[in-house]
C-alpha cells in the first residue's frame, strides 16, 4: 500500500508558521508531521513517529484529516491541553522503570495496554495504550523482539526462550529518566527524540 502523502494545501512557508503559532504541542506536532512530509515525501514514517513519540495510526489520521477536511481540521481547538499535569510525577514514573524490571501479575510479558492499567491504579485517571507507550519510550524502552523487559526472565529463560518470544519493551542501557517532563499526551521534545533515533538509525 502506498504511504500517505500530504496533499498542497499550504506552502511551505505557512505550513511552517502554523506549526510555530499552534496552541498546544499536539497541534504542533501535527503541523510538524505535515510540513515534514510535504518536503520530504519519502520520510520514513516509522523514523518520523518515533521522533515524535507518536503511533503509525496517529500519523495516517493526521493526514488523512488533512487531505480531506483541509488545513482547518488540524488546529487544535480542546482547551486547557497546555499545562496540563502530567500523568505520572517523578515518584511514579520512577516506580514505574522499577515495576517493570519484573513480569505483570498474569505471569506474561508487558503490553502498552498493561502498562496503562497499572498507570490507571496509582493514579485514578483513565490512561489509553499510546500514551502507556509515550511514557516507555520516556523510560527509555522500545520494542525489540527476542528480549524481555525485566532481566529475571531472560536468566530463566535462555537464549532459545527468548527467540521464540518477541515484541518486548527492552530499555536501553544508556538511557536516562527525564523527571522533569511534561505530560507525553500534551507535550513531546523532539529534540531529545531526534537524538535517540539519530543513535539508533547509527
């Protein structure tokens, strides 16, 4: 299937002073998809969504609203997005990195859609898969197949359990905890996320 391609409906000039007058960092980050993909159509969409933290569904819903309801449909027009709190404080995202050092309650492996249950417990606030992930890669993890998140399983596994097994969240070993950030679903820095791709594309 053909990737999707941003329709001509602005220039690139003003698809570049929209993104800089949006109102919230979503709508910022749509702009920024859209004005990346219009200079270069041939951008690697899974590059260009882990920059921004985001999922494919994300970006082809972006560009599709785009092509067809027009520049209009991408502006942001929830209030209160900006300043809102993030999900997790400091105290529970690090409790989160240590929670996930072991396997989940069902004995299996670490699903986006668990990790946003086990965010829904100790905050109370209803949490969706994507933002479950947002929060991962903040972490530090990404999927990688054959290697579990928490280091017990793999000593109990063994290299031929870990081959059979694949889509875990792996953290690097290099990464680091930003305790300082703002909520994922409101707020992406893609200068810090244009590095970790940059070391991984390397």
């Amino acid at each position: 299937m053909k990737a999707l391609i941003p329709l001509d409906h602005l220039s690139e000039d003003e698809l570049l002073r929209r993104q800089r007058g949006a109102r919230t960092a979503d709508e910022r980050d749509r702009w920024f998809a859209i004005r990346t993909l219009t200079q270069q159509p041939h951008t690697s969409r899974i590059l260009l969504t882990q920059q921004l933290g985001r999922a494919r569904s994300w970006l082809t819903r972006v560009i599709k609203l785009y092509n067809e309801q027009g520049p209009e449909a991408i502006e942001d027009r929830r209030k209160g997005r900006a300043g809102q709190p993030p999900i997790l404080n400091a105290a529970q995202r690090a409790a989160l990195d240590e929670r996930l050092q072991s396997p989940p309650e069902d004995g299996g492996e670490w699903t986006a859609r668990k990790v946003a249950a086990w965010m829904e417990g100790q905050t109370g606030r209803r949490v969706d898969p994507t933002t479950a992930r947002l929060y991962l890669h903040r972490l530090g993890y990404s999927r990688q197949k054959g290697q579990p998140v928490y280091p017990q399983a793999a000593s109990r596994e063994g290299p031929q359990g870990q081959q059979k097994k694949s889509g875990r969240w792996v953290k690097s070993s290099h990464s680091r905890t930003r305790t300082n950030e703002s909520d994922p679903g409101a707020r992406t820095k893609r200068g810090a996320a244009r590095k970790t791709s940059s070391a991984k594309a390397g």
